[in-house]
C-alpha cells in the first residue's frame, strides 16, 4: 500500500463551476478543476503524492490518515440552551428521545442535501 492511499480522495461535480473538483481533505488545500472526472482523479493523486513528498522533505509529520477511518457512531454537539429546549420539546411530542429525534432531522437534512446537491 502506498502512502497516498491511507488518504480520501474526493472528486465531485461542482455546479457553480461547471467542473470537477478534486480535493484530499486533511492533507493539502485546494483542489483539482477539470471537465473529465477520471482526468480530474489521476491529476489529484499525483498532487496528493507531491503533497507527501512536501511533508517528507520538510520533516512535518503526515498528518492522520482519513481513508478508511471508523467512525464511533456518536459526537457531541453544543447547541444553546434555547435550541436545546425547543429540539427536547419537539421529541416529546413525536414521542421520541432526544436522540433519536435528532438523528431523524439530520437524516431528513441529510436527504434533502443530497436531492439538491445533486441537481
């Protein structure tokens, strides 16, 4: 395994700009623009690999490795004391916990997103 594949690569279509953009979240700024996306992915692990040589000659740590990360399935959120009360209200009348309330609105949130981002 090389070392650029302990890295996310993300290539996705970006509206505003009419193109692909290549980006490495986590190990280098900026991304890669192009209107073909497999073009747009080999040029974005070529500048991920020159990142890594960046790193090494330097002598900076790499910083962790995002590809292939578990994820616990919980995190914290701080929210505000008014939110807070308005979000525990609303579970209660859903009959839900607070959690699961909020894991659906985030779902929903998640699936609206996605519908828009993609159009």
């Amino acid at each position: 395994m090389k070392t650029s594949d302990r890295y996310l690569k993300i290539v996705e279509w970006a509206e505003e700009d009419q193109c692909y953009v290549g980006t490495c979240p986590g190990l280098m700024s900026g991304g890669i623009h192009g209107d073909d996306e497999a073009a747009v992915y080999r040029e974005l692990c070529q500048a991920v690999d020159e990142w890594i040589d960046i790193y090494k000659k330097d002598g900076t740590p790499l910083p962790a490795a995002t590809a292939g990360k578990e994820y616990s399935g919980k995190f914290v959120i701080r929210v505000g004391k008014d939110l807070h009360k308005v979000l525990a209200i609303d579970a209660m009348r859903h009959g839900e916990s607070l959690n699961a309330y909020c894991v659906q609105l985030l779902c929903e949130e998640r699936a609206r997103y996605g519908e828009n981002h993609e159009q």
